[in-house]
C-alpha cells in the first residue's frame, strides 16, 4: 500500500499492490460468503419452527372447528336428533370427567347417505356401542 499526497491538487490516495488487492478481494468474498451461508442456516430454522407453529395452530382450529360443527344442530337433521345424541352421550360418560384414559373423546358420528335420506349412527369411542339415531320424520 502506498500513500501518496498532490501538493497541487491537495488530494491524498492510497494506491494498492496487486497482491493486497487480490487478498482484499478474496477477504471480502470469503465474508459475504460466510454470512451468506449463516443467513441461509438462519432463514431455514425460523422456516421450520414457522411451519411447525402454524401447523399446530392450524390443527388446533381445525379440531376446535370439527368439534363445533359435530355438536352443533347443523350436524343434525333435527332437534330429535341432536336430543337422541345427547342422551347417548349421558349413558356412555363411562367416568370420562374422571378418567383421562379415554383422551375426553364424544361418541361420534358416522353419517351414510342412502337414495332417501341419511342415517345417522352414533358410536361410543369406549365401548364401541352404537345407536341409530336417524330421525326418519324429516325424510
Ligand atoms: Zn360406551
């Protein structure tokens, strides 16, 4: 590196050698490619736990949204049916208040469309016990 001074033009400059230009340069690239590639690291693990917090997030709606839509008188054709529903659910509390055994699972219910109308079962996820609660009134 040489330091010159123009007595004339008042200016100073610093003039480099070509090899501390080509260690400069080679410097210079060796950083950027170094932050390149911590940024890159960075940028998947934040993707990661991204993806991983909206999946959780999504799966807690969408449980939360099925649990609405199965007690809610829309999965129902009717009120007798929701009613049907609700007393087989009493009979087969099977101490789930008390147990956790069972997750805290409902009886659940399998719909089967036919050319009239659709049955509608109920099941216990305990004991496997099922109804037919289908009101027929309202085919
Ligand atoms: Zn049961």
């Amino acid at each position: 590196m040489v330091y010159t001074y123009d007595t004339e033009t008042k200016q100073s400059s610093v003039v480099y050698e070509a090899n501390e230009l080509a260690t400069a340069v080679t410097d210079t690239i060796r950083y950027y490619r170094e932050q390149y590639q911590r940024i890159a690291e960075e940028n998947r693990k934040l993707k990661d736990d991204a993806y991983e917090f909206v999946y959780k997030q999504f799966q807690n709606e969408m449980d939360s949204l099925r649990e609405q839509l199965r007690l809610s008188y829309g999965s129902f054709s009717s009120q007798k049916e929701k009613d049907r529903y609700l007393q087989f659910e009493k009979r087969h509390m099977h101490n789930r208040v008390e147990s956790k055994a069972n997750g805290g699972r409902r009886p659940y219910l399998i719909p089967t469309a036919t050319g009239i109308g659709v049955i509608l079962k109920v099941v216990c996820p305990i004991c496997g016990e099922s109804e037919d609660i289908t009101d027929t009134e309202v085919w």
